[in-house]
C-alpha cells in the first residue's frame, strides 16, 4: 500500500509541475500576442494621423504654417489644436504601453525621436504648455523634459521638422 500511495504522490507532483510549466508557457504566448496587438493597433492609429494630414489639405496648410511660422487663421488654430491633442494622446497611450511592458525600447526610443522632432517647433511647444495638464502626469514628465530641452534652442527650421 505504502508503495501505491508514493508512486501516486509522485505522479500528483509530475501533473502538478507540467501544470504549471503549460500555464508559463501560454502566459509568455498570451504577452506575445498582447504585444503584438498592442504595437498594430498603436501602428495604426499612427497611419491615420498620416492619412489625416496627406488627404486633408487644410489640415496640412495649417501644420505646414505652424513649422514655417506663419499666423494661422482662427479656423486653422482650432483645427491644428485640435490635431495636436490628437498626437499627444497618441503618443500617451504609447507611452503607457511602454510603461506597461508592451513595447519594447527598441520600439519605443524611435517614437521618442519623433516626438522630440515635433516639439522642436515653438508654436507646438506652446500648445503643449497650454494644454499639458490633459495628460498623465508621467506622460507630462516626458513631454516637459523635451520641452525643457528645446527652450534655450532657438526655433527649428521648417526644413527640421520631420513628420
């Protein structure tokens, strides 16, 4: 009896420890996945943003003036805050994915130089200003150090500014 009873702990153990191998290995391939969907997602809300600015010509009068410094007209300010809120909460989500362990640095460090590209441009960085308290405070803390940054720069050159 004492022999039934050993071997039937030690296979109560095995099934135990397979148990918890499979469920390790299908957690890794859910977080996989996670990643996965996360990244295509983000991806293509930035594809938008492009589709916006590359079939919207007004759109692309007012973010062509903005980094050229040219006044926009009331309606053209209203459409390029409108935008920017649009980005910066964007780049929030992305930046909390990040966060999150969705993204990888080699993922995100691209997006950072991008987001540093477009705040090279005053009139951007004083919208940021303007609006920062929108967003997560982490989030602003990025945000604001790029700004900081830029603030003793003198004002890039439209040919600077990089999509």
């Amino acid at each position: 009896m004492n022999k039934i009873s050993n071997w039937m702990n030690f296979s109560a153990s095995v099934a135990v420890i397979m148990g918890i191998i499979f469920l390790g290995l299908e957690i890794r391939q859910n977080t996989e996945m996670m990643r996965s969907q996360t990244r295509d997602a983000i991806s293509e809300k930035q594809m938008m943003f492009s589709e916006w600015v590359a079939t919207e010509i007004d759109l692309a009068v007012a973010i062509a003036k903005v980094n050229a410094g040219e006044p926009l007209d009331p309606g053209e300010r209203m459409m390029h805050a409108y935008f920017l809120a649009g980005v910066w909460r964007e780049w929030e989500n992305s930046h909390y994915q990040f966060q999150q362990g969705l993204f990888d640095r080699d993922e995100f460090e691209p997006r950072m130089e991008r987001w540093r590209s477009t705040m090279r441009v005053k009139a951007v960085r004083d919208s940021w200003v303007a609006t920062r308290m929108n967003y997560s405070p982490s989030f602003r803390a990025e945000v604001d150090a790029i700004v900081a940054a830029y603030q003793s720069l003198p004002d890039a050159m439209p040919s600077q500014i990089h999509p």
